[in-house]
C-alpha cells in the first residue's frame, strides 16, 4: 500500500481501533499502538521498530520502550476482537481453523525455544512454537479471515523450570499443555464471546487424539480434520470387548485398502479446490467407523465408541498421494461439503503468508 492509500484508510482505521481505547490506561500509550499499526501497514520496505518509529516522528527508544515495557490489557484486547467477530462476520458457514506455527531462533532465552519440530523448516529446528485459532467466513468470494488466538506452547522442559520461566517474563499461570488442548479452550473462549462455528478442520496433530473428538462432541462442533495412517478405528462394531486381534481396532490406512465397507465402493471425483492451473480433482470414498473411545480404558484393551464417525480416503490420481480424514459430522452430511472443509485449512496458510509480508 503507498502512503496515499494509507493516508485515505486512516480515518476507518481510526474508528476501528478506538473500539479497544478501554483496553488501554493512558492515552498516550493507546497512541502509539496506532503509529505502530499505521506503521506495520505502510509501504515502508522495513517493518522494524526503527524504521516505523522515524516514519511516526517518535523517538526510537520510545517506540522499542512501549512494545517492551508499556502495558495493556491484552485479554480485553483479545476479547473485544471476538465480539466484533462476532457481531459482524458471522456467518452459517464459517470455519474456525486451528493450527501450529513455528519460528526459528537463535539461543536459549526467548521464551518455550527448545529444539522441536519447526514446519517453517520441514524438521526438527530450534523454534518456539505458537498455538493459533483462525477465523474464516469462507466466502468464495471475497473471504475474511482473521486470527482469535494465539498463545505460546510451552514446553514440559520450560513448564518443569518456573525459575527459567520467570526469568523469560512467564507467569506461573502458563503451564505445559498439549496443543491439541490449548486448541479446545481457544475454541471455548470463543464460543464465550458470543463466536459461532459451523466447522472446525485441523491437521493430523489435532485429528490424531482421540481426547480431541471427545471435547469436540462435548463442544457440539462439527469437525473435519486429517489423521495419520496409523490412527485406530473399528470398520464394524466388535462382537466382544477383547485384546484379540480379531476384535481389535485397526488402522486406518488397512480398513480403507481391505475392510469391505471401503472395498465394495467406488472411487467418487471431486472437485478438491480452484488453482491457477484450473481445478484440482481428488477421488474419494468414505465409510461410517467406530472411532477408540477415549473415556475408556480397561487394561489396556480399547473400546469403540457409541457413535459412528466419517472415515475418508482422498487420493490425487495424478501424484497417487493418499490423505485420511475423519468428521464427527452426521450421516446425512454431503461427501462434498466434507471436502471443502477438509481442505480449507489454505486459508490459515494464506494469513500467514499475508502476515509475514
């Protein structure tokens, strides 16, 4: 954007972020969060506190005094940015993303750092890692999107160390949590301020917990997330409740290529999403399954769950690769929706592509 088209949008921009001056004390304060936002929005070719200061007419010192020291109520800030969420882009439709993003860095102060796996990266990096919940009303369109929640993951080897913690400015309050868990109370903090999913979709770090589609019942939401092969399911319920590998569950990967609730159907084409190169068709079958209870546990023999659960195969007939879904959503529900959600996860990838620049 130049500094013409951002000049016209200052007084909206304005408007808008004087919806959060309660969150801030003083007024001096609130002042500089809006030259600091100004800032990250112009077409300075550096976003750093320098350069974005000098553009304000603020002292640099000042600038890096207020992002380091000064203070706001950032639950109010996030809380205020839920109900406007939900007071003007709420729609049947929506799509509430959760995912992990990990940055690379340097050393062993910043806070949760530790070597663990980086997706910026494609491996195992030193990183902090932070736990996000997207918001998307996925018009076709002209979607919006934004971000709900963002919290640091924090490592058992940070939780396990409050002096290192302290040191690093954590509050005792922030504990080691898996991220899947994190996810779940965004979601609830959400649905709190007044926030309304029609969908909630996720990668297999979510999918693969049985605990997650627990909590997500106990949420009423609907869900639509990959698993990794090895996930374990039952293809009909067992006759008996028993460590037998006749009556066990079994992967994933071996009910869609043996069982016959999968072997008896077709493949169905559908249309996966739009590219610049035109559409991306995927081939797909799904079958109803009995997903591992997690509630119960009896000398470690697993018991199905009440309930049955969508289990679907996708495969790309041009690369042969092979992705496994599982939804919570009902029986009636079409194969095709299933799909558009599976796959909208592009647009949590797309924030922070956008963010980043």
């Amino acid at each position: 954007m130049t500094a013409d088209q951002i000049r016209s949008l200052q007084p909206a921009f304005a408007a808008l972020l004087g919806k959060f001056r309660n969150c801030f004390q003083r007024e001096k304060t609130f002042g500089y969060w809006m030259k600091y936002l100004l800032g990250l929005l112009s077409d300075l070719k550096r976003k750093s506190v320098e350069p974005i200061a000098l553009a304000a007419g603020i002292p640099v010192r000042t600038l890096q005094e207020f992002l380091a020291f000064f203070s706001w109520d950032q639950q109010r800030v996030n809380d205020t940015l839920q109900r406007l969420v939900a007071e003007e882009h709420a729609s049947d439709q929506s799509i509430a993303v959760l995912d992990a993003s990990a940055h690379k860095k340097q050393g062993d102060q910043t806070p949760g750092v530790q070597r663990q796996w980086c997706g910026e990266a494609g491996k195992t990096e030193n990183c902090i890692v932070g736990q996000h919940l997207l918001y998307t009303d996925n018009d076709l369109k002209n979607p919006f999107s934004c971000v709900l929640a963002s919290d640091l993951y924090l490592p058992k080897v940070w939780a396990n160390d409050r002096r290192r913690c302290k040191k690093a400015g954590i509050g005792d309050d922030v504990v080691y949590r898996p991220k899947w868990s994190i996810g779940i109370d965004q979601l609830k903090h959400a649905i709190g301020n007044g926030v309304r999913f029609g969908w909630v979709t996720f990668d297999e770090d979510y999918g693969q917990i049985p605990e997650f589609w627990s909590e997500l019942d106990r949420l009423g939401l609907r869900g639509m997330g990959e698993v990794r092969k090895n996930f374990f399911c039952w293809p009909t319920r067992p006759k008996y409740r028993s460590g037998h590998p006749a009556h066990a569950s079994k992967r994933v990967d071996n009910v869609c290529q043996y069982s016959p609730v999968f072997t008896q159907k077709k493949w169905q084409r559908i249309k996966i999403k739009d590219s610049t190169r035109g559409p991306v068709i995927g081939e797909v079958k799904a079958a109803r399954v009995h997903l591992v209870n997690a509630s119960h546990a009896n000398n470690n023999v697993s018991h199905p769950t009440d309930r049955k659960y969508w289990l679907i195969v996708a495969r790309n007939p041009l690369t042969r690769e092979i992705k496994y879904f599982v939804s919570n959503a009902p029986a009636n529900t079409d194969i095709k929706k299933l799909m558009e959600v599976g796959f909208s996860r592009r647009h949590v990838e797309k924030w922070f592509q956008r963010a980043k620049q």
